[in-house]
C-alpha cells in the first residue's frame, strides 16, 4: 500500500492518501508560481514534494509521476492531465511546475478543485485533496506568503465565491501575520451574501471603476470592523430593506454586531460605497462609517431610491478622531428624504463633496446636503473646503417639503472653513444654504469662514410661514467671517428672505449665551417678484448681542413694495454694535420711504452704528457717528 502524506501550505488541508501498490512515502507542498501579474490567474502551480521508502529512507531515482486536476473529490473526469516523466528525485527531494508540459486551461478558474497523483505507474491516489484556498486564490510563497490573489476567471457568481472563500481562509490574521487579499480586475457577485472582513485584513483592488463586488443581501455588501482596510474597488448593494425601520449600504466599516459600538483603525482609500436598486422602503447609505481613529480618502458614496437616502452615513456615537480627505457623496431619489451625508464626532474632514438632488414633493422628514450632529464628550469637528450642492425640481403647486437645507449643524461644535453651498430650484416650507441649532444647555461653538453660500427657491406659503435664509442661527450665537451670502427668493414667493437670521431653538425656545459676531461678512439679498405682502427682505435679524465689523447688507427691493431692512432687530436682547459696514436697501420704488429700512429696531433692541456707509433710512431709533450717507440719509434724529 501507498502512505502519502499530504501538507499544503497555509491555506491546504493535512491529510493521508493511500495508494493500492505504491512502495513510497511522499511528502508535498503545493505553492502557487505565477509567471503572469500576480492578480491573473496562475499560469503554472509549482510542486514541491519528498519521497521515501516504507522504511522512511529518502529516494533517489528517477521516476514518471502524472499529475490531474478535477471538480469533484472523486469520480468524475479529468480536467486537466500532465504527465511528467524524468523527474529526478535526489535525497527524496523535486520540484516540478505543473502546465509547464501541458497549459492549465483558463477554464478550470472558479470552482473547487481536487488533485489527483500518479506515482510510477501506481493507480491513482485516493482521497484527492481539495485545493482549499480557491484555486486561483493561492497563497504564494516568499515575498507573498501574507498575500492571496483573487483573479475573475470565471462568471460573476464564481468570481463571487472564490472571492468569499479567500475571506474565510484569511480570518486567522494577526496582527504580526496581517493578510491582504488582492482582487483582480472583474466582477464579483456575492449572491444575497455579505462579506465581513476580520481583523488584519485589507482588501485591495484595482480600481474603483475595474474591480467591482455586488451584492443582493438586504442589509450590506462588505464589512470592516477594526484593523483592517479597503482600497481600489466599488462594493454595490442592490438588497432591498424588509421594512422601513431598516438600510443596506454598499460599504461599512463598524462593529461585527452592527449595535453601534464604533470599529476602530479602519483605512478606507479609493473605495466606492453604492446603496442603488427598486423601490421607496428603508434606508439607502453608500457608505456606513461607524469608527473611531479612522481614515476614508480619495472615496465615493453613492445612495439612490429607497425611503431614506444617504450617501455617507458616519454620526455614530462614541465615534472620533476620524480623517476624511477627498470623499465625494451623491444621493437622489429617496421617497422621504435625501441626504448627502451625516457626520458626528471630533476629527478633520477636508474636501468633502456632496451632490444632493432633491425631487421630493411629497415627504416631511428634510433634503440635506451635509448634517453634522452632536456626540456628546467629543471635541470639535474641523470641516475644510466643502463643497456642497442641492438641487431641486421647484414643482408648481404646494408639496409637502418642511425642509431644504445646504448644512445643518445640530448642537455640535465645529469650524466650518472654506465651505461652498448652493441650494438651487428648491420649494419647501423652509429653505438656508446653512442652519446653525444651539441652546441654553450645551454650548458648541461654531464658526463659519471664507464661506461662499448662495440660495435660490420659493417658499411654499401653503404649509404655513416659513422663509428663505443664508444662515440661519437657532438658539446660536456662531461666528461668521469672511463669507459671501447671496439669497434670491424666486418669482412668486412669500414671507421672509433673509441673509442672516437669528432665532429661538424651535425645541425649548432658548439660546444659548454669547454674542453673535459677523466679520468681513457680505450679504445680498431680495424677492424677484413676491407674491403678495407678506414679503419682507432682511440682510441681518437677530435677537442677541452681536458684533458687526467690515461688512456688506444689500437688500434688493422688488416692485411689489415689500418691507425691507439692511439690518433689523427681532427681540429686546438684541444690541447690535455695527462698525465700518455698508448698508444698503437698492429700491425699485422709492415710496413709501418707509419700506426701505438701512436700520430698523422691530424688537426694541438697540442699535449703535459707527462708520461705513448707509443708503436708504433709518426706521427705528439708532445711534450713530461717522457715517457716510446718500440721497435722503438716516431721518432718525439720532443719525445725522
């Protein structure tokens, strides 16, 4: 009888083969040789092996040794034959490289395989050992023996399952034995399966527009939970959520349990996360982000249909200290609500771009282009060079939008630097390029600069009044620098278009201490034809201190005579010190001299104004000195 010893290394089972007259002792590795890159699948597989006697003495001879591939464990018939004759064994030791003799067929690639061995004219050994690890998904020796190459011989579907088989086989990494697993070019279909990526595993493709891997299962594509990292593919998700109460996303990396315990160290570079597929139920993220100590860069998240639709969903709690740098986000289509991202946490998020389009008319739960929310004991958030852009379909007729909005900045601290908004052809109760919420409680702190925000839209007066805002401040007191503001409430629009507006909560009607400061700040602002008159143009309301330096409020006044004011006052508390500012009401009529307010104190507050420039009148009692005046100047007595 034949007693072979079978030991395949790393990926490979150990096990005995017997033989029915073989007088020799063969010990072997299987190792996988590569004459191509090494994403394609193996040209040649190199063979190692060591012959004995019975009486364990090694062998040296030369013997003919066939060697046979096959889909099944037994039976069946060859896929594939090489005979090698000559092999030369010195001490018990050869080497040979099977489909150097005769070529491994590209066809063989996919599916499991079974090594059949024909020793010196014995009958094939039996069992034939599985080649475990997929067969193009080999672990290779030297430089290699930490990598496993994935290559997309086959169709999607086996594509797919090679690719599942090459995860399971990594999970014994470490992190001194970390594993990398590289997908070639191609396309992987999971089925309704969903990859979860162990500890020390990084996956890596070849691009994120060469290396794709689908998925139909109803909550996600991939996984990654801590130390680990995705780079150079797209995950697409295609699952459909059972109910509304749940999502699916393309990309994660959090906790295996999804209980919203953040992973940590995850690396997510030049990936794209896709949520796309039929019908308005649940929610659609591309990516979920719920991390601590984390980086995405250089990455997509794309969310479409469904009932709640994100591009990028990273406001886990706990979550902190992540780095985002070059992520773009694109959402649409959601039955309820649309949104490019959701942020939380402390960390540096740079050139972040969010792509919103908003064709809702019915669904009250809000478009927004970034969220950024509150994570109690993390610090704050830097958020540069943002981009982002909301775009509607303006619908004739009411809708049931309650809210549009650019970025919202719910109670969280944050520096906003650099950022870009446009909220273009929107209607909906409520529309601002920016909403800034704070209260009496916490106090975030917030500053916005080298801001360039621009708003156009109608507001739909049938839900009740609302208005059109730059930014809005509810129970905030933020500060604002170096920012440029341009409001243009459409043709047949109602109620209020402001640059800057300050606000109560609309939770608990509070807000919280400190005093608003505008620096360097220029706002232009009016309605193009209103509606009726409940239309009034503000370039700056608030109802708390505030400092005004070096500034511009220009208000555009419509034929249609509707209230106006460059700076306004909306409750007692309000004490504006305004210095070398311009404030200007442009009107197309020139009664009643009244409606066109450079000052005007609706809220008793006090108003000082010192230098600059003023054009239109005064409304209200204001002190002032040193203020340049044109055509009829500031009536009030106080302003000379």
């Amino acid at each position: 009888m034949t007693r072979v010893t079978k030991q395949v290394r790393r990926a490979t089972n150990k096990g005995k083969v017997m033989g029915s007259k073989s007088r020799l002792l063969l010990l072997f590795c299987l190792l996988l040789v590569a004459a191509g890159a090494p994403a394609a699948a193996p040209q040649t597989l190199g063979y190692q092996g060591h012959l004995a006697d019975l009486g364990g003495q090694p062998i040296t001879a030369t013997l003919t040794i066939t060697f046979r591939l096959y889909d099944v464990e037994s039976g069946g018939s060859a896929l594939w034959t090489e005979v090698r004759p000559g092999v030369a064994i010195d001490g018990g030791n050869f080497a040979v490289e099977l489909g150097k003799v005769t070529a491994l067929p590209r066809t063989i690639w996919g599916k499991q395989l079974y090594l059949g061995i024909q020793v010196s004219g014995d009958t094939e050994m039996a069992p034939r050992p599985p080649l475990t690890a997929a067969p193009y998904a080999l672990r290779a020796a030297g430089t290699m023996k930490n990598t496993i190459v994935v290559s997309a011989e086959g169709t999607a579907l086996e594509n797919g399952s090679a690719l599942i088989a090459a995860v399971a086989s990594a999970s014994g990494a470490t992190a001194v034995q970390p594993i990398a697993i590289e997908i070639d070019a191609g396309q992987y279909d999971l089925g309704n399966a969903m990859l979860t990526v162990a500890p020390y595993i990084s996956l890596v493709g070849r691009g994120q527009d060469v290396t794709l891997i689908t998925s139909s299962n109803s909550l996600a594509t991939i996984l990654f939970t801590s130390n680990t990292q995705a780079r150079r593919f797209t995950a697409r998700n295609t699952g459909v959520p059972p109910t509304d109460s749940n999502s699916t996303f393309g990309l994660g990396a959090a906790n295996a349990a999804l209980d919203n315990t953040p992973a940590d160290s995850v690396v997510f570079d030049s990936v794209t996360g896709e949520s796309v597929g039929p019908g308005a139920v649940g929610g659609r993220w591309g990516i979920y982000h719920c991390a601590t100590n984390s980086r995405i860069t250089n990455s997509i998240g794309r969310a479409q249909a469904g009932d709640f639709t994100i591009g990028m969903r990273a406001d886990c709690p706990a979550s902190d200290g992540n780095v985002m740098d070059n992520v773009t986000l694109y959402a649409s289509d959601g039955a309820g609500g649309v949104r490019g991202a959701y942020l939380a946490g402390g960390g540096v998020w740079n050139n972040i771009k969010a792509f919103v389009r908003h064709t809702l008319t019915t669904g009250g739960a809000g478009t927004y282009g970034l969220r950024i929310l509150s994570t109690p004991g993390n610090a704050n958030a830097l958020l540069s060079n943002a981009t982002v852009t909301v775009i509607g379909t303006n619908p004739a007729g009411t809708t049931t939008n309650a809210t549009i909005e650019g970025v919202h900045v719910d109670n969280a601290g944050v520096t906003l630097k650099g950022l870009t908004v446009a909220v273009e052809n929107v209607k909906a109760l409520s529309i601002a390029g920016v909403r800034i919420v704070g209260d009496s409680v916490t106090t975030p702190i917030v500053k916005v600069s080298d801001a360039d925000i621009r708003v156009s839209g109608v507001q739909d007066a049938a839900q009740g009044p609302g208005s059109i805002v730059g930014i809005r401040a509810l129970g905030s007191t933020p500060e604002i620098a170096r920012t440029r503001i341009k409001v243009v409430c459409a043709a047949g629009g109602y109620n209020f278009c402001g640059g800057i507006q300050q606000q109560l909560n609309f939770n608990d009607n509070t807000v919280q201490a400190g005093t608003l400061v505008l620096d360097q700040v220029s706002v232009e602002v009016g309605h193009v034809a209103p509606a009726d008159n409940s239309a009034q143009s503000v370039g700056f309301q608030g109802i708390t201190p505030a400092r005004v330096d070096h500034s511009t409020f220009r208000v555009l006044r419509s034929a249609a005579d509707e209230l106006n004011s460059a700076v306004n006052t909306a409750a007692a508390g309000a004490a504006y010190r305004i210095r070398d500012t311009t404030l200007e009401v442009q009107s197309v009529n020139a009664v009643p001299a009244t409606a066109n307010c450079v000052l005007a104190n609706g809220g008793s507050g006090s108003v000082e104004v010192y230098g600059g420039y003023a054009d239109g009148v005064s409304c209200g009692p204001a002190v002032c000195a040193g203020v340049v005046k044109r055509g009829a100047g500031l009536l009030a007595s106080a302003c000379p």
